[in-house]
C-alpha cells in the first residue's frame, strides 16, 4: 500500500529532526493539516500516490537556455520520494535536484549550471545526498536566491562555486531542530489518560497525550545535534576560503548583503548576473 503524498511530507516535517525556517514551518504544517483533510484546492489526500500525479504536471528536471545554462530549480519545502500532487502542493523533491544536477553536469549542450533556489528548507532526508552532487559536479555551478535561500536549501546552495543573493533575500538560517507538541496537559484536563506500552523506552515518542521523558529528550536532542553538526561542517566545507564564523551559524537569517558581508553568499544580484558569472568561469576553464 503507497503512502498518500501529504502524508509522506507531513511526516517528515512533523516526526524527524528538520532544517526549515520557523515561520515556514508553520504555515505549511497548517497548509498540510488542511490538505490532508480535504480542504486545500479540492484535494483529496486520500488518493493514492498515482491517482494524485494524474491531476499534475511534474516538473521538468533542468531548463537549458540558448546561452548553454542549464536552470535547476529549488522551489519549495524540501522532502524526499514526493509525488507529483505533493511537488503540486509546494514541496521540493531533492532526489529531483540531485538528478538534475547529475544530469546537468552529464550534458554536452551545458557549458555551466545555476541552481535556482527559492525555499524556506525542509525535512533533512536526502538533504546531505543532494548537496554532495552539487560539490561534485564538476562543470561551473553557481546558485541564485532572488527571495529565500535557508536552511536545508542553504545546505544545498552553499556546495556551489558561488552564490549570487537578491538584495532583500533572506540567506542562511544553518541548524536543525524538532518540534513535538506536548498535548498531556490538555489530556488531563479532558480526564484523558494515555497508557503507553511500549517495547523500549524510546518506543511511542512523541505519541499525542504524552509527555517526553528526560530520556526521551536527550535521545532526540542527540539526534538533532548530529545532523547539525553534519549541516555546519558541509557549510564549512563547501565555503573553504571563505568561510562564515562559527558563531553565525547559530539559525540565524542574513538579508541579502549582510549574507555577503558575513561570507553567507558570494553577491548581490540578479538571475543573469549569476547567469554570466557561470558563463565566465565556464569560458575560463574552457568550457
């Protein structure tokens, strides 16, 4: 049996450790809890996984311009293994943008690539897979933020050559966190009580109507700190030379030249500046 699309969005978002800007995540978690009760754009979030790709058009991998430049777009809140309704509804799939930039990079008609990016971030999954891909192509690659560029999007972009931001972008918010809402309280004043039986003592986390034991909180907080000590070395890694301070890289959002003038981004500037700072590094490798 496939998992409805939403479904498969909202648990990555809801029940894993994420790297998405707070105020996204907000408003797709409600946009989610909607869509998946029916209510957002007539949706059923009942169909399944093929019925959902019949009502829309997947996207094209890479757009190639006349001038050579292959266009990867990163449009959305990242996830992994969506389907067509999901990518519909506003998520990213970064197995998608691996391909693209995989087979960008493969393309003889390609002298360089930019990587469009207009997301808030995501769920982590396949996050680490897909920016590996963009440090390793080995044709020029430039990322470009003309709006938003953080998080799990951020750890994306900052494996490119470059990136080019808008001058009101907002540029970085490195970290990861997870969010569960403790509903036990509420539980109680209902006369509710939930009896969990479980078969280890971090089996259930986060079950609606319990509260986190001190265990249960170490174990996750572990969790998180892992995956974000992967995210800042990444950042650090793909930014060798000029790399950001530590202390910045604490979730904080830089806006367009401040994100330059903290090593966050490369220059402020446009879709086609970034277009002709690829196609100059492409010319001086000989494409």
């Amino acid at each position: 049996m496939t998992m409805p699309p939403l479904w498969r969005l909202a648990r990555e978002l809801r029940a894993r450790p994420v790297a998405i800007e707070p105020r996204a995540f907000a408003a797709i978690d409600s946009q989610l809890a909607a869509a998946i009760e029916g209510r957002l754009a007539g949706l059923k979030a009942d169909r399944d996984e093929d019925e959902g790709d019949e009502l829309v058009e997947v996207p094209r991998l890479y757009d190639l311009r006349p001038d050579g430049v292959a266009v990867v777009p990163l449009h959305g809140i990242c996830g992994r293994h969506l389907s067509g309704l999901a990518m519909a509804c506003g998520g990213c799939d970064v197995d998608r943008v691996r391909a693209a930039v995989i087979a960008a990079d493969a393309d003889l008609a390609a002298r360089a690539i930019v990587l469009d990016v207009d997301s808030p971030g995501g769920a982590v999954a396949g996050v680490a897979e897909c920016a590996e891909a963009v440090a390793r192509v080995e044709k020029p690659c430039i990322a470009y933020a003309a709006d938003q560029c953080a998080s799990a999007a951020y750890w994306i972009a900052s494996q490119a050559d470059a990136l080019i931001v808008g001058p009101t972008a907002d540029i970085g918010s490195v970290g990861v966190y997870c969010a569960l809402l403790d509903e036990s309280r509420a539980y109680d004043a209902k006369g509710l009580k939930v009896e969990m039986l479980s078969s280890g003592a971090n089996k259930g986390v986060g079950y609606p109507g319990t509260a986190l034991t001190d265990e249960q909180r170490a174990t996750l907080q572990g969790q998180v700190d892992y995956v974000a000590e992967l995210f800042k070395a990444a950042v650090m890694k793909g930014r060798a030379g000029d790399e950001p301070s530590a202390d910045i890289l604490d979730g904080r959002c830089l806006v367009g030249g401040l994100a330059v003038d903290a090593n966050m981004a490369d220059g402020v500037g446009d879709m086609e500046a970034a277009v002709s700072l690829a196609l100059t590094m492409a010319a001086q490798v000989g494409d």
